[in-house]
C-alpha cells in the first residue's frame, strides 16, 4: 500500500472514533480522526491522498451531505459511511450516489481495517492511473518534453513548433549532453511525418569501412561479407526522418555522397549503379563548428549550406540556470518513479551545488544526478565547493528558487498579481517588486 495514502474517520462519538483509530494503527495504517463534517472538509484539500469513513449522522452537515460534497470536489474520492441498525435504506441511497462501501454498527476491527484496505487499494490505483495520464499528456506536449523557463528555451520550442510540419532541413547546434536528439524527436514528432520512422545515426561511433554501407545500403557481394542486399539507414527513413548525430564525424567522401541524396533525393547502394528514389526529411547535430570546419578543409561547406536551412542553438546548461530546478525536479520525478523511491526532498547543500556546479555534461550530467539522488545517494560525488562551486552562491542559488517560485505562481493565476500574491503568502507590492526585479511578465 502506498505510504502517502491515509485514511480520514468522521466520527462525533469520542469512544467509536478512538477505536477505530487504535484499529487501524494497529495495521500501520495512517489515519486522522475527526468529529463533524465541517472539520472533514477542511482536511480535504485538492491534494487530499486518502480515504473517508464517516458516520451518516453526525451534528449540522450529516454523512450523506458530507459525501455529496466530497463527491463534487473529487468524484474518484472512496468515501466509506458508518450506518445504525435502522439506517440501512440511507445506506442504500448513499451507495447509488457514490459511496464506496457501508458498514453497520457495530462492526468488527477486522470488518474496519478490511474495508479501508480496498478502499486505499482502490484509491491508490485511481491515482497511479491520473498520474500516468498526465505524464502521458506532459510528455505529448511540447513544454513537457523540451523543459525549461529561460527566454533561450521559449525560443527554442517557439522555433520548434514553427518549422516542425516543413520538409526543411534542419541543422542542431550544441555542447554534448544538451539534447540535440531530443529536439530532433520533437522536430519529428510534430511534424506529418510522425507516423512513419524516426532513424537516428550517430556518425562519430561507425568505423569509416563499415559508414558506407550503414548509411547507404548495400547489395549481395559488393565487399568481403556481403553475403546478402542490405537496406541502409537512408532508405530506412523513406518516409520518415533521418538524424544524422556528430555530422561533423562523417568521412569527407561520404558527405560528397549525401549531398547528392540531399539534392537529388536518390541514392545507390554500394555495389549498385541503380538509383532509388527516397523521400526522408534530414535533422543533423553538431557540436562543432561546420562553418569554421568548411572555412579548413575539414567538411564540405555545400554540405554544410544545405543541412543549414534552419539552425536551431541550443544553449549549455551554464547558460540558462534558472531552468536547473526545473530539470532536477523532472529528473527526480522519473527516477523515482522508474526506482519505486519516494520523491525525496532537496536539501539546501544539494540546491546550492546544482546552482553553482558549471555542468560540463549538461542535461544528460544533470540528469545522472537526479538518478543518484533518487536512490538516496549524494547528488555529488564531491561534496560542497569541490562540486565546481566557482559559479553562483548559495544566495544566489535562493534567487533562482524563487524566480522559480514566482514564474508558477504567475502561470497558475494567468498573470494575476492579486491571486498569485495570495497564493505565495506576500504582498502584492512585494511580488510587485520582484516581478519587475527578475524581469517576470504578467
């Protein structure tokens, strides 16, 4: 059973409410006791994990009232009622208006801790599957797979969405780690050609005598162990996409290849001299410098000018701190979900040293982290300044917490400074204030 789940017994009898109390402590099972409706509705918030047993009768709002109004906040909430011997018609009713189950006075500990079992099972799996759904949603979404609040990351999805459904070309810049091929999943994902197949190719782990035939197929005893025609890559994505990682990595006598499939739109097969047509969009990742490398000699620059249609940077995580917090919290979700953990909280060392390390494996660095600390381990190796805390201070490490802080605030309220000054606990003049102070529009 989950450990967040508890249950919540409305009770006005003093002596029945502390028996099932005791009943249910004595299973390990959370449970708070109180003794009207009125004091029930205020424990549940939106956030309420657990489950209600309450008798019907109860002074002012009685169980039936109790048990429309909790309906009408959640209509997954189990909600169990306590009836008299001469109340079973009302519990009848209760049940055809949404009641999970109803026991009758009196009834065994057994019978209590029996029914609250398979409320919580119940309740539990509700909430597993509402949370799997709204991953499920955040991942089909644009904002909730390319993450992140900097105006870098805005652009970024903004230049996204907008050439997705073309058939351009497109060229992804950036350090290791930044997620180059996940921008190219997206790039894919949105587009028309979602349906068909998305085929990644990284040319800086292929062998040069083996690149040839990896990217352009090969026919029956073209080379030594050819035994039989092989499709290659580029064919694979007829359709589709085809993203070429560490383009930079790719032999010079190759790119001459793939700029006539890229102007053409046919290729040959090693061993072959037949043409076959292939319609597949081209993503390709670099993290050097093409420009500069076409400017030496080291790759073709009318390669380079027509994988170039349109750049999409994507900036070191050093560059975009206020989007850490963020990533981290996603990461950690995951990992604790993927590890069966309970999502732990951040300490403030922790906080200080994501904020103030220089992330040279960006994302994917940052990420490992997550993981590590998932699983109850340092989130560093090395502890404290040792962790590359050169950068931001602990103070400053606050700041982007708060920034943090305030940007949900302000999306929750859609830009309210009333509302979301509410929410916070802070003035509005405040929020005002640093608002304007960290640049926030409302």
């Amino acid at each position: 059973m989950n450990n967040d789940l508890s249950v919540l017994i409305v009770e006005d009898d003093p002596h029945v409410l502390l028996g099932c109390q005791q009943a249910l402590s004595l299973e390990d099972i959370p449970c708070i006791g109180v003794g009207s409706a009125e004091e029930a509705l205020e424990q549940v918030g939106d956030d309420f994990a657990g489950i209600v047993i309450s008798d019907i009768r109860l002074p002012g709002i009685d169980g039936l009232e109790l048990l429309t109004r909790l309906k009408a906040r959640d209509s997954r909430l189990p909600v169990v009622l306590i009836t008299g011997h001469g109340d079973i018609s009302m519990a009848v009713d209760a049940m055809q208006k949404g009641a999970y189950d109803f026991m009758e006075k009196p009834f065994s500990p057994e019978r209590l801790v029996d029914v609250a079992r398979r409320a919580l099972e119940q309740r539990g799996l509700a909430r597993e599957v509402s949370s799997l759904r709204r991953q499920l949603a955040e991942r089909d979404s644009l904002e909730g797979r390319i993450i992140g609040r900097s105006p870098a990351m805005q652009h970024l999805r903004a230049l996204i969405a907008n050439v997705a459904d073309t058939s351009a070309n497109v060229l992804i810049e950036g350090e290791t780690g930044t997620g180059k091929e996940l921008v190219a999943r997206c790039l894919h994902d949105f587009s028309r050609r979602h349906d068909k197949q998305f085929v990644a190719l990284n040319c800086g782990g292929l062998p040069e005598n083996l690149f040839e035939s990896e990217i352009f197929g090969h026919e029956a005893n073209a080379f030594t162990g050819a035994g039989k025609r092989r499709i290659g890559k580029i064919e694979h994505a007829d359709g589709g996409t085809l993203f070429l990682d560490e383009v930079e990595s790719m032999p010079l006598p190759l790119q001459i290849k793939l700029l006539r499939v890229l102007q053409e739109r046919t290729l040959e097969r090693l061993g072959s001299n037949q043409s076959v047509a292939v319609d597949c969009r081209v993503i390709a990742a670099t993290k050097s410098d093409l420009d500069e490398m076409g400017r030496t000699g080291q790759f073709r620059s009318d390669l380079y000018y027509r994988l170039n249609v349109v750049t999409l940077e994507l900036p070191p995580l050093r560059e975009r701190r206020e989007d850490i917090l963020q990533l981290f919290e996603h990461f950690l979700r995951q990992s604790s979900l993927r590890f069966d953990r309970t999502v732990p909280e951040l300490d403030n060392q922790t906080l200080s040293n994501l904020m103030s390390h220089d992330w040279p494996g960006n994302v994917r660095e940052l990420r490992n982290v997550a993981e590590r600390y998932a699983l109850g381990l340092p989130a560093f190796k090395r502890s404290g300044a040792s962790a590359g805390s050169q950068g931001l201070a602990f103070a400053e490490a606050v700041e982007a917490f708060e920034r943090n802080l305030l940007v949900d605030a302000l999306q929750r309220s859609g830009g309210n400074l009333t509302q979301a000054s509410q929410e916070l606990g802070m003035a509005k003049t405040t929020l005002f204030d640093k608002v304007k102070k960290y640049g926030l529009s409302h």
